[in-house]
C-alpha cells in the first residue's frame, strides 16, 4: 500500500489511515517486524528525555541510524537504501506506533541539510507558507489552529519539508491533523479522536493544504509580556534555523554542511522573532500581527 | 597575544565565517559553537581575511566609517584578541 506524506511515497504494508493513498512510485518502504521485547543496547550518542525517563536515544546503524523509543519500539532508517524497518515492543499500539512514524521518525528520515526538515507548524498566507518553530510548549499548534479559526488553510502541524527552488525554499504539506490538548481544543470547537491510545492531546483536521507553496517566512516563537515582531538576522536566525532542524543525529557528525544549509535558508527567507504572551483571547491579535507583518514582507 | 601593526591573521580549516544579512555568521567545528559579529565587526574580519595587515584595516575602517584611527585601532585590536581566544583565528607573524 502506498500512502503520501511530506512530499514523498511511502510503501507500507500497513495501514496508516492518518495519510492519504497514491498510486504513485513510492521512494520509501516501511518494513514491520513482528512485536517483540527491545533488546537491552548500548552506544546511544543521544537521548532526549521527558520529565527526566529517556524517551528517545539514537546512534548510527550500518547504514544510517537506530531510534529507540523506550519501552515502544525501535525505527532503523537506512538513509541508502530509503528504508525505515520497525520493531515494536509487546503491547504498543498500532496508533502510536503510527504517531511515532510519522511525527518523528519519517521527518527524521527525511531531513537533509540542503533540503531540511523544520519542527515547524506553517499555514497558507497571501503568497505562501508561514512557518512557526520554537521550543516544545510555547503554542506552535495552538497557533497554527488559531489561523484556522481566522479562516486560513493549515499546511503542517510538526514538520515542515523544505526543498531549494529557483533561490527560494518550496515547502511541501504535512499530513492533515492538529494536535491540540486542554483549552486549545476549544479553539475550533472540535474534539478529534485521540492521538494514541491514553493520549492527552486530540487529532483535529480542519482544511488543510494539498499541494507544495514557497515558504515565505519562519517565525521564531518566544515568550513575552506583548506581542511583537522584530527581524532576527545573521547568527541569531541561522542558530534558530539551525536548532529547528529535525534531524536523526545532533547534527555534528555532518556540522559543515548543517551550517551551509541554515545559512542558505536564512538568506534566501525572512527570519523573525515573534513574542507572544500566554492567554488563549491573544491569539487573534496575533494572527492579526502575522499576517500584518507578512503583508509588508 | 601580542600583535603590532603588521600583524596579520589566518582562519583555520576548523572555522567557517558566512555572512547573511549583512552580519558575519561564524561556526567553529572544534567547539560546535556559533558566533555573530555586527557589521563593523564583519567588515573588519572580511578586511582582514584579505590578507591586510591591522594597520591597512585600521586604515580602511578609518576611511569607511569616518573614524579616527587610533580610536578604531583599538577596537580591532579588542576583536582580534577574543576571536584568538575563541579560536577562531590565529596571528600570522
């Protein structure tokens, strides 16, 4: 079965319902083993965490790299060959497994430092695709489902793929679907299933982009006691490019050129630094700020 | 570090400078770390990544920027010794 997703096909053998079906000459194949405990490994170069437990660690394999979801499953990506094999632990389930798929380990697979995958949300704006990166917390679905309530189409809600243009960046849609938890549900008034089982957070589809648009700018969210937008340029916006890049390792084993493609990307975008305070009531205001800002742009 | 008029300065291999928008973009490979200079700052390495000893680039900032030159002397001077200390350049002799 073949199903796309960020500009790419994938063959699955496996239904992913999240994703639409092509008939289209897949470039990955999704290979699934059958459930099985993780073996204890060691060697891990990296491990994210969450409230202290390891939720993710990585270290390269034969011919690309391992991702060890802990107690989940395992993903080996072979950059090569494009092939992403998995193997789950007893008892995770098949939406997770899915979940951890698409919103990780694809993206991951994916990312390149000339063609890079952002942790981004973006909707469609007069002209293009405006993108929000920033750290974990600070409200980038939130956001995005805030201009969706304002009317305009989504485009990604956790990665954003990035191909070089004719000296812009051609961003490709994500698959539909906002994660929304808590208050930000009641921004479009919809509840959505749960993103896996036990989830906190709910799957929301409103209209979403189908087709690849020029980026047209990133927007780098902090907190702040008011909303503003100020030009981040140089160091600053190739540093946050740069940390926004999802890749499978830390980016050191391949620095030289990870530096080349946050500075072509910060040249050829704009860069901002969009302050914005807590409270849910802001949100239009902010919308409102955006898409002032990129009128001028 | 001491440095005289003539000094002059080599980038090595490890260190890789870019600019966008106008402002140097520095990566050291030995540190991982990243650095920024303003845009004097980066006329002045661009200056003396040309081969220009400090005095030239004394000189030329003098011109550019309608400065005196001591006072900018020393301003290059006070880059000079932090980019060495950062590792990312190094005084030629």
């Amino acid at each position: 079965m073949k199903f796309a997703a960020y500009g790419t096909v994938l063959d699955s053998p496996v239904e992913i319902p999240e994703l639409l079906r092509t008939g289209t000459r897949a470039e990955w194949t999704l290979f699934v083993a059958p459930a099985a405990p993780l073996a204890r490994e060691g060697g891990w170069i990296r491990t994210w965490r969450v409230g202290g437990v390891p939720w993710l660690s990585v270290k390269p394999a034969k011919r690309g790299w391992r991702l060890r979801f802990h107690r989940t499953a395992v993903f080996e990506v072979d950059s090569k060959a494009k092939t992403i094999a998995w193997t789950a632990a007893p008892g995770a389930g098949p939406a997770m497994l899915r979940h951890l798929l698409l919103d990780q380990v694809l993206p991951r697979a994916l990312h390149a430092p000339a063609t890079p995958v952002l942790h981004a949300s973006a909707v469609v704006l007069p002209g293009g695709v405006a993108a929000f990166t920033g750290r974990t917390g600070l409200g980038k679905s939130t956001l995005a489902a805030a201009f969706a309530r304002a009317g305009r189409r989504l485009f990604t809600d956790d990665a954003l793929r990035l191909i070089p243009r004719a000296g812009r960046f051609l961003a490709f849609p994500g698959y539909p679907g906002l994660r929304l938890g808590g208050d930000s549900l009641g921004i479009l008034g919809k509840p959505g299933a749960r993103v896996t089982e036990g989830h906190w957070k709910r799957r929301v589809v409103p209209p979403w982009a189908t087709r690849p648009a020029p980026l047209r700018a990133v927007y780098v969210l902090e907190r702040g006691r008011r909303i503003s937008i100020e030009p981040l340029g140089g160091a600053a916006a190739v540093v946050a490019l740069f940390g926004a890049g999802m890749r499978l390792g830390d980016g050191r084993e391949d620095a030289a050129a990870e530096f080349e493609g946050a500075v072509r990307l910060a040249r050829s975008v704009p860069v901002r630094r969009l302050r914005l305070p807590r409270g849910l009531e802001l949100l239009p205001e902010v919308v409102a700020a955006v898409e002032r800002d990129l009128a001028r742009t | 570090m001491s440095l005289s008029p003539a000094s002059r300065i080599s980038i090595p291999e490890k260190t890789l400078m870019r600019v966008v928008d106008g402002q140097a973009v520095i990566l050291s490979l030995g540190t991982e770390r990243y650095y920024g200079l303003d845009e004097i700052g980066t006329r002045i390495w661009e200056l003396l990544a040309s081969g220009k000893t400090l005095a030239e680039t004394a000189e030329a900032m003098a011109k550019e920027f309608d400065a005196p030159a001591a006072t900018i002397e020393s301003d290059i001077r006070a880059l000079l010794a932090e980019l060495v200390r950062e590792g990312l350049i190094e005084p030629v002799k």
